[in-house]
C-alpha cells in the first residue's frame, strides 16, 4: 500500500529529541488535575513511578533508549520531529532502515522489528501512542519482512568435550575459581547469561536480586525469576569434581568467603580476594569467547569467525543439545514455554526418530 501522506513536521514536543531516559517522567505518572494532592497520594506517585521504572530489565531500557535517541537523530537530520508520532514518518524510517540511502548498513528484519518496540515503549513514556497496526506502518513492515526475512543465524552449542577443553585453559586462582562455577552452573542449568550473574546467596540479598541458590547435599536449586516468571532449576551434582557445577560454586563461594549478595562478583586488581560488585553479563560473554579461542575450538575456522559464533546462548544450546533425556525435562530446565522452542536449541538430535510416513502406512 502506497504511503500517500505527506510528511509534515508536528507541533515540537516541550521533552528533547535526544532524550535517552526511559524512566516515566513526571508528565506520564502524576496525578489528575481534579484531584488534590496529599502526603499519602504523593508517596503513592513515587512509589508507582518506581515499579514502571522496574517494567522491563536494564538491558532492555538501554536498548529502548538507544532506539529512540537514533530515531530523533534520524528525523532531526530531515527536519522532522517525532513527536507526536507520525506512522507516515515511522514507515519511512524503518524503510530506511531496512534500505538505507548513506552508507549505514541494513539491518535485519529482527533488529528493525526490536527498533519499533523501542519506539513504542518510548512514545508511550512521553504520553502518546504509537499504532503499530496503521496502513503505513504495517504494510511497509510486511514487505520488509517478505523481502529480507531470513532464518535466524543460530550460535554454535558448546558440548560438553568443548566445555572440558575450555574449562582446562582457566588459572587456577581465586579468578579462575568463579570462570570455573560461572561456565559449569550456566552450562548444567541451561541459564542465561543475565540469570548468572543476576543470582544472590540468599533470598532477597540484594534489590537488584534475579533469584538465588540454595546447596544441597544432593545439588544445587536455583530459584530464578525469568522471562516467563519465577522457576525452580534443580542442577545435580556431577560424576567428577572437575566437572561437578555443585563442587565448582561451592569451592568459589568457600575461597572468595561469601556468604551474602550477589554470588558472582569482580575480584581485586590481584586476584587475591573477591569484592562485593556484581559482574554483568557481559563478563560472561567475553569469558564464553576467551575460552573458545585459548582451547582453540573449530581451528578450521578464523579468529573473528570462531568468536561470532559463539555467545552467551551457546552454553544453553550445549544442555539441550548434549542432555540424553526426555525432551520435556530439557524444556523445564531452559524455562521454554513450548517444546517447540527447546528444539531450536537442539542442535543435535534425531530428527526423524518419529517416522509418520511409516506410521501412516506409507
């Protein structure tokens, strides 16, 4: 459907272009002009403007930010404004975005996709509305979608050969003590890299808290809250020591002495003792990329190849695709929704253990 409106500039908005903060202002969270205010009625505000603080992770509000600072710096560049929002001007953005005229390059039909959710999510913490659903928008996005779309490109699992590998080129010091439990909990949980470095000691340590473990003789439970919601992820203990999750975190927590707060934490400069500052998942990344190139894993590959094909999500797609079990406990420990979803993670499998064609008579 053609875009037959023509773009003019709405009325500038009183908030920046640039603004990146994505935290709800006092214009979006206040209270009705008819209404008078009172002590109780403000701590009320506050404390409402706070849980929207909280409505999405950090990662993703840094994201949301960012979409929206580079949609103001796109329509500044045509003298346009973006608010109030404009689906004419919206359509022709991701357009641009999907065929760009400079030398940026396109990006996927996910990426544009994540970037119209930044935008939605930032219109919305300005008090307006952005419909997703109007003619210049969603056809612009259909085409898009039916003239890029492409399989999404799947990181390479690590096995757990390759995790033995990897787990054999760590020092062995106090920093190398908690790469050690970060690889092996991640791996034998089948976590996010966010849901690593996201647990405490305890319950409610932390505020920032994203659950927290508990162990046991028998293993290690991991009480986690999720995309989906709060889980419970029961991680037994291994046939090894050296391989062991359980052994591998209690020995970290043992010699970095911690016993409240976050359980992954930086150490000193000296790798002699732990500090109380929580690692990000970034950390994780970087250490799942160091490993791969100091065990030299895929040598046929080169140095900026092998490192694109590994990422945080290897770790999970290495349970689900190792696991010798029911497909449905490999489910409940990735916290998959479907099973659908943990067959993308199953890089090796049978695929045609269940033969329908035979099964009908064929």
């Amino acid at each position: 459907m053609p875009l037959t409106s023509p773009i003019a500039p709405p009325k500038r908005s009183d908030l920046r272009e640039g603004d990146e903060s994505l935290v709800p202002s006092e214009d979006v969270l206040s209270l009705p002009g008819h209404i008078a205010g009172s002590g109780t009625l403000d701590r009320l505000v506050e404390t409402a403007r706070d849980y929207a603080r909280h409505a999405a992770s950090e990662n993703t509000l840094k994201a949301y930010a960012k979409d929206w600072a580079q949609f103001a710096r796109w329509c500044r560049m045509r003298g346009a404004d973006p608010l109030p929002p404009a689906p004419v001007l919206i359509g022709l953005y991701i357009a641009d975005l999907a065929a760009p005229q400079g030398r940026s390059p396109a990006l996927s039909v996910s990426s544009i996709e994540r970037r119209l959710s930044g935008l939605t999510w930032g219109y919305a913490l300005r008090g307006e509305r952005l419909d997703r659903k109007d003619r210049h928008i969603a056809s612009v996005l259909a085409g898009i979608r039916r003239k890029h779309a492409r399989p999404p490109v799947q990181k390479e699992a690590i096995l757990p050969e390759d995790l033995r590998d990897m787990l054999a080129t760590l020092p062995h010091d106090l920093r190398g003590l908690r790469d050690r439990a970060i690889l092996l909990i991640g791996f034998a949980g089948g976590l996010r890299r966010s849901e690593i470095v996201s647990l405490d000691h305890g319950k409610d340590d932390t505020p920032d808290s994203g659950g927290w473990v508990e162990v046991l003789e028998d293993g290690i439970l991991l009480t986690l809250r999720g995309k989906t919601g709060w889980r419970e992820v029961e991680i037994a203990r291994g046939s090894s020591d050296q391989t062991c999750p359980v052994h591998a975190v209690a020995q970290w927590l043992h010699y970095a002495r911690i016993d409240f707060g976050p359980i992954f934490v930086a150490t000193s400069r000296n790798g002699l003792k732990a500090t109380g500052e929580r690692l990000s998942d970034k950390h994780v990344a970087r250490l799942i990329k160091t490993c791969v190139e100091a065990a030299g894993l895929r040598p046929e590959l080169s140095k900026a190849e092998r490192l694109a094909l590994f990422s945080g999500h290897s770790l999970r797609a290495g349970l689900a695709s190792s696991a010798e079990v029911d497909e449905r406990y490999v489910q409940k420990q990735l916290g998959h929704a479907s099973a659908e979803m943990t067959r993308r993670y199953q890089r090796r499998r049978d695929r045609f253990r269940v033969n329908l064609t035979k099964a009908a008579g064929l």
